[in-house]
C-alpha cells in the first residue's frame, strides 16, 4: 500500500510538470516558421524634402548579422512591414529606388558601410580645365535614413508565432462555428497581444543634397549678355550609411543665373547662381588648404565677346543656414556694390533691345578674352 501511494503521487507530479511546461512554450512542430513581424515606420518630417512632401516609394536594406539580408521597395512611405527571423540586424532606406535617379548611380548598396551614391557625368566640355577632371550633373533630391541596430530572438519568434496561431485559430473557428461575446473578447486580446509583440523600427529619413549659391557683383552690368561657371574640387560621392561625402572630386557647372541691378546709374548690378550638390569632399569644411576655383565666362551682348574669370575659392565659402528641405546651404560672394569683382569690358550690343538671359546656349564659335581680375 505504500509503494502504491508513492506511485500515485509521482505521477501526479508528473503529470502536472508535462502542464506547466506546455503553458511555458509549444512544441516547435505547432509553429510554421520562426520569424516576427517588423515594422518599419518612416517619421517624414516637413524640413526632410524641398517641397514639403514626401516622395512616392522607398527602398529599405536589411543586413543580418553583418551580411545583406533582403530589400524592399515599396510605395506605402509611411511604413513597411517585414517578416524577420532571428538574427541581429541593421537597416537603411532610400527615398524611391535606384533607377529612378537620373543624375546618380549607386554602388555597393548591399555593403552596410560602402553603400553610396555617385553623380553621373555631364556634358560640358567648356568646363574642364584638365585633362582628369570629371564634370558631374546636379544631384536630384535623394532621401536617407539608417534604423538603430536591433536584434530577433528565437523566444521573440516563438512568442510571436504562437500568439498568432492561437488569434487566427480562434478566427477560423468562430467563422466556422460561430462565437460568444467571450470568444470576441478573447479575439480582441489575442490580436492586441500580437500588436504588442510586433516589432517597430523608426527611421528618420533626410535629405543628403546640399545648395551651392554663388553671388558676383558686376561692373558694366548692361553689357552682359549671359554667363556660366564652373566650381572645382566639389564632392562627386555621398556614403548614405556614413552620412559623409567621400574622397572622390568633381567639378559642378552653373549654368542659369539671374541679374539685378543695384545701382543702375552707374551700371553696378549682381548676378546669382544656385545648384544642388553633394558639398564638399570628405566631409570637409571650407579651408585656405582646399586647392578649388570658380571659373566664370561671361557672354556679352555683341554676342560674340566671352569674358573670362577665375576666382579662387579657398575658404571664401560660408554654410549657413540650409533652406528647408536640404542638408546645407554654402554660400560663396565676390565683391560688392561698392567694389564689382568684375567690370565688364564696353562692347556694342548686337541689336538694340537686347538683355541679359538665364539661358545658355552654345558658345565655342565665340571671341574670348581674358580679362585680370
């Protein structure tokens, strides 16, 4: 009778041991894949594109323990939801996706620290000044962001996976079967579990384009017919993951510029010059060391007079405050309306009635002259 009675109650111990351990995890064979539903939620800030709004699609790339895991491209901006197994993670988006930009290419964008973008070059053979210089297009508005690194558990994924079973179980059943008023609340639970153990991502994309303005006050400025400019040792790559330019220099082409007057009397005017860029290479600041110049042709109106300029740059660029929507804002004047950095020569105007134009056409039959500033 006594070793009847033990009997019985170990295995009562048993028997309740076999219950707490199957409240405490299911069976992996009760669960189809170890995975967990992430979120990721873009928070698009007004000051993040030029025109208040946000672009049309991203592309998102996931790395998993150091490797490259997956990407997306999506039109839904504001979030995007991935299904990701165990494994610690790192993550970055795009605005739109890689054929879409026209003016850049982008390299190594499945390495998590090599990702970047790179301008393409531009037609200008009037702006080189070297047999290796590279004259790139402006950059078109390009979005990035990188996620804080997080990391998926296999208990994360067992939790997940069984809570969601046990919601869409309880679904299926009550469409079968019909339910009571305490299957729905126990629905209702199930479901704002699952919203619990999903994982959400923010990422905070901003713009990586940058503005270069560049003022020039003229002398004789009735006798300007148009101008160009070109502006070396300006930066051609971007790391979107770095948040940095990179080493590689181009030169950048101004090709529209608008002209006002500030003294008419005396023919004293400006002219303003505004493109996108990357900025300046390496991250760098402007700096008496920066070997760059700015090299302006101006057409007269005989149409057929280029006067030439070159103004070295150095550290006569200043960031100010970027306008909303862009990364920086580098501002670069010569002269002022007291003293015009450059007058004009006195030519006769082709035809009367003539004026300054933004456009530019080609010039390369015209008359140069090099004039000393």
């Amino acid at each position: 009778m006594k070793n009847t009675k033990i009997t019985g109650i170990a295995a009562a111990f048993i028997l309740l041991a076999s219950i707490l351990a199957g409240c405490e995890r299911r069976p992996l064979e009760y669960i189809s894949s170890l995975t967990v539903r992430v979120i990721v939620k873009c928070i698009w800030e007004v000051k993040a594109h030029p025109e208040g709004e946000r672009p049309t699609g991203m592309t998102m790339y996931f790395f998993k323990d150091g490797e490259f895991y997956n990407s997306v491209t999506t039109s839904n901006v504001d979030s995007c939801e991935v299904m990701l197994e165990k494994g610690h993670y790192s993550m970055y988006m795009i605005s739109q996706s890689t054929q879409e930009y026209g003016t850049m290419e982008f390299e190594d964008m499945t390495e998590f620290t090599r990702a970047r973008s790179i301008l393409e070059p531009g037609a200008a053979d009037w702006a080189t000044r070297g047999p290796n210089e590279i004259v790139v297009q402006d950059p078109e508005v390009l979005l990035a962001g990188v996620a804080e690194e997080f990391d998926i558990t296999d208990d994360m994924a067992v939790e997940y996976q069984t809570t969601y079973k046990q919601w869409t179980d309880k679904k299926r059943q009550i469409a079968e079967n019909g339910g009571t008023s305490e299957d729905e609340q126990e629905i209702q639970a199930l479901e704002d579990e699952v919203q619990y153990l999903t994982v959400r991502i923010p990422v905070h994309p901003t713009n990586v384009v940058s503005q270069f303005w560049v003022t020039i006050f003229v002398g004789n400025a009735d006798m300007l017919q148009s101008m160009r400019a070109s502006i070396s040792g300006m930066a051609r790559t971007f790391d979107l993951t770095l948040d940095v330019t990179d080493v590689e220099q181009a030169t950048q082409v101004i090709r529209y510029w608008s002209l006002n007057l500030d003294d008419q009397p005396h023919h004293i005017g400006h002219v303003d010059g505004l493109i996108t860029t990357f900025g300046l290479p390496e991250g760098q600041t402007p700096s008496t060391l920066r070997d760059s110049t700015l090299n302006v042709s101006a057409l007269l109106v005989d149409n057929k007079t280029i006067a030439d300029y070159v103004f070295n740059v150095g550290d006569k660029i200043e960031e100010l405050e970027p306008n909303p929507g862009y990364r920086k804002l580098y501002r670069l004047i010569f002269g002022s309306k007291e003293e015009p950095a450059i007058v004009l020569p006195d030519v006769i105007p082709v035809e009367a009635g003539g004026g300054f134009t933004a456009n530019v056409t080609d010039w390369e039959d015209e008359i140069e002259v090099d004039i000393p500033i």
